[in-house]
C-alpha cells in the first residue's frame, strides 16, 4: 500500500485543502505548500507502508482506498489527514 498524505493541525485547514484538491490541485503541490509532516518535502509521499504499524484510524482510512482513490479528511491523533493512495 502506497500512500501520500497531507496532515494539519486544524479540520478547517483540511476542509480548504481538500476543497482545492476537487478543484484540480496537484496532491504533491499541495502536500510541499501546506502538510505539517516531514514528508512535505516529498510531496507528502509515506512510500509503501505494507507491514508498518500505523495510526489505527489512518490505517483503517487508507486500506479501504483504491489505487489513485484520495480520502476525505482523516482525524487521528497527529492532527487531520488527507491521504491519497497510489498503489
């Protein structure tokens, strides 16, 4: 499971972005411009995540995903996710 995220701290910062994201934005664009998460710097790209452990509520989000499929918005406890799954 390959996965890209955006993460922020507050639902309405998610809610804006994912607006954005409907309208066409590019996913990596918007993961290096607004994601409070190290993988910011790589487009919000977590690479393949098969057999980590993970936030069980992001987890449970991503894995009902289908490749090129994006989420709505996530909350876990790191924040609020928006999370693209490529493969």
């Amino acid at each position: 499971m390959h996965l890209k995220h955006i993460l922020v701290p507050h639902r309405y910062e998610a809610e804006d972005i994912l607006k954005l994201l409907k309208e066409g934005k590019d996913f990596s664009e918007m993961a290096k411009k607004r994601s409070q998460c190290p993988s910011a710097a790589s487009g919000g790209d977590l690479g393949n995540l098969k057999g980590k452990k993970l936030d069980p509520d992001f987890e449970e989000a991503a894995e009902i995903l289908k490749p090129g499929q994006m989420s709505g918005i996530v909350r876990t406890r790191f924040g609020f996710h928006i999370i693209l799954r490529v493969a």
